[in-house]
C-alpha cells in the first residue's frame, strides 16, 4: 500500500525513527509519530515531558496496521513530487548521484561507488521512492 512505501522511506531512507503515541483517556487512539535525526524524542515536545514519556514507545513499522494506527506528520512521499524532492536530497547528502529520465515512464538511476540501482515506473515519486528503497538494501513493496 502507499502507507507501506511511504513508512519504507521514511525509516530506511532518511532514517526517521517511529514512535508509538496512545492517545485518550477512554477511547484509546494509537498513533505512529516521528523523530527525525538530530531532533529530540517526542515527547520532549510537550512541557510535562516527564509524564508524557509514558504514552511513548517505540514502533515497528512491520506492525503497521491500517484499522488500528493513524499515521501523524508521514509526507506522501510516493504521491507528492515535491515530498519525494526530500528523498533525492537526502540521497544527494549521502553522496549518491541521482539520474531523472521523463519519457513515456520516469526512468531513475542512482549510483554510487561504482553501485547503480535503476527503476522505470509510470509516476515520478513511485519511481524515486523504489529506486531509494533498492539503494539502501530496503525490501520491495
């Protein structure tokens, strides 16, 4: 599904790290939320820190289930071009060398010490996400 790819990307390729957030008192709510690196847990984001700490634990993006968890702050990186552009970027600062072709399909190319992973899909962001995953030893979706 476009969740699945887009959760591939985001700890595989940018290394964002999922969090499990339970949200309400009643009516629990099961939330995935992010730390992007260099950024702080969290729960740091909250004044009562250290009593919020405890809705938080870490997420397995493996367990990831439609029906039970919503997904908080996930760009639509296979949907969104402009969302898949933070893709390239962090390719481009890992020091891969990123190849866009547009003919009838989008054509991409990576390469890197004398590494090249390539794929050809109808859409650009679809393209860039699975040229990423392929880069980075992630599993095809």
């Amino acid at each position: 599904t476009s969740d699945e790819l887009n959760l591939q990307v985001a700890t595989k390729v940018l290394g964002w790290i999922p969090w499990l957030e339970i949200r309400g008192h009643t009516t629990l709510y099961y939330c995935v939320v992010w730390q992007k690196p260099h950024e702080r847990e969290p729960w740091h984001k909250s004044r009562d820190w250290e009593v919020n700490k405890e809705r938080y634990t870490p997420f397995d993006v493996k367990d990831y289930d439609p029906v039970i968890h919503t997904i908080i702050g996930l760009p639509d990186f296979q949907g969104d071009i402009s969302d898949a552009w933070q893709v390239i970027k962090s390719l481009h600062d890992k020091e891969w060398f990123v190849s866009i072709h547009i003919a009838d399909t989008v054509f991409v190319d990576l390469s890197k010490t004398g590494e090249t992973f390539e794929v050809d899909e109808q859409e650009a962001p679809i393209a860039i996400c699975l040229a990423a995953l392929k880069a980075v030893g992630g599993e095809d979706v």
